[in-house]
C-alpha cells in the first residue's frame, strides 16, 4: 500500500508542477502581450545600438550601456531615500564607465558620440530639464526620455519631483509643480528602520496602498478591482502611467516655471 500511496502522491506533486509551470508562462506571455508598444521599441533600440549611454543610471545602468551618469551617489532623490550608495566599483565590473556629474549640466562627450543615451525616471528631478535636453541632443543621435505621466504624478508623485510633463509631435513639455500638485492625496510610505519594511500611516497617501509595489502594504485591501487596474497600468509601462519619448536626430522641448 505505501508504495502505491507514494506514486499517486508523486503523481499529484509532479501534476501541480506541472500546473504551475503553465500558469507561470501564461503569466509571462499575457504581460509581455500588455506591454506598451513604445516600451518594447524602446528595448528593440536598446539591442539594436552600439553605443549606450545611461543618463542618470543609478545603481543599475541598462544594459547594454558602456557610460553610465549620475550627480547622487546616495539614495537622497530614489526610492524615497532608502537603499545602496551607488557602487561605482560594481558598475565598471561590467565594463561600464562611470561619470559623476548632473546631466543637466555640460557633458564631456563629443557631439552624436552615442547612438542611443536612454534616461528613466530623471527628467522630473532636475533642476533645468532645458539644458539636459540640449546636451542629450548634443551627445547623441537618438534616445529617449522616460517619466511619470502627469496622471501619475499626481497619484503618486514624490517630494523631490519638480516637473509635471507631457510630450506631443516630436515635443516635450514641463511644467513646474505647484503646491497644490505636490502629493495632493497623502504622504509617502515610512521606512521603519527597526523593521526594515515601509509602513502605512494615517496620512499615506491610498494610491500608494492600492499600487503596493514590492508587496510592502501587508494590511487589508479594500479596493481590490482598483488596485488590480493600477498595477494592470504600471507593469504595462502605459501611457496613462509614463511618458515615453523616444526621439531622433533631435527634438524639441518647452519648459514652464
């Protein structure tokens, strides 16, 4: 009888396995199906160049990169502050050279030495956004700029964000945050340090539970349909969530203080 117990127990574990490894690459391919169009030309660029520079890289320049850029070597403007100092050690182990310096600010590169320059989730940060644009034009024959949408800004938008910032017809727009634009539905998740895990007060903002990024939100979900809508969008890279401005030879750009 154990024998025969065994083998229907081995048959169960290998059919869950099995169920698990079709539920898992089911997954894969309906995300990979979601993903926004320019989010995957942007990848296909990405293979396609040769030279890549990484304009505010920190601690992860994309792959491909062979020049990676960035003023903060400590966490103060990513990840609400938590986390590494960037590991420059780290970054020129993978044959990537390393440029501590804002990227608003004059670049050493020659003009279109680089085929692609890729900037994620910097822009909003700057201080002047013109003159990045004008050196990433400068320096290279094509990129792109990726940021917040202003949908998503106002959502879930951080303290150290300066730009609201919307693209149309080859042109990119930022316009200074105001007081009333600044994390209008509540604050930022806490760090406990005891802990080590993000925490929910009175005053965090709901859009950053119903989003639970990295699962640090452990309390009860009230809004269950809205949050899976939210999370639908971000893993997606959709418009409604990122601006993706891909461009070429060069583009134009209009600021607003």
């Amino acid at each position: 009888m154990s024998n025969k117990y065994d083998l229907k127990s081995l048959i169960r574990k290998s059919h869950k396995r099995i169920l698990k490894l079709i539920n898992n690459n089911r997954k894969k391919r309906s995300l990979k199906e979601e993903l926004d169009k320019r989010w995957l030309l942007v990848q296909k660029k990405l293979k396609e160049s040769e030279k890549i520079i990484d304009l505010g890289c920190g601690n992860n320049p994309v792959q491909g990169a062979t020049v990676g850029v960035d003023l903060y070597l400590d966490p103060m403007q990513r990840s609400l502050g938590v986390g590494n100092k960037i590991d420059i050690e780290r970054i020129k182990k993978r044959g990537i050279t390393f440029i501590n310096t804002g990227i608003d600010k004059p670049l050493p590169f020659r003009d279109k030495e680089y085929d692609f320059a890729y900037s994620h989730h910097v822009f909003e940060h700057l201080e002047d956004p013109a003159s990045a644009c004008k050196e990433m034009i400068r320096i290279a024959k094509a990129g792109v700029i990726i940021t917040p949408s202003m949908f998503s800004e106002l959502l879930f938008g951080r303290s150290y964000h300066r730009w609201l910032i919307i693209e149309y017809n080859n042109t990119i727009f930022f316009f200074k945050k105001r007081a009333f634009e600044d994390r209008p539905f509540g604050q930022h998740p806490e760090w406990d340090k005891q802990s080590k895990r993000w925490k929910a007060t009175e005053d965090t903002n709901p859009f950053d539970i119903l989003l639970n990024e990295s699962n640090w939100y452990h309390g009860k979900e009230s809004f269950p349909r809205l949050s899976n809508i939210l999370k639908k969008y971000w893993n997606a890279h959709s418009s409604l969530i990122e601006v993706i401005f891909l461009w070429k030879d060069s583009f134009q750009y209009r600021i607003y203080d």
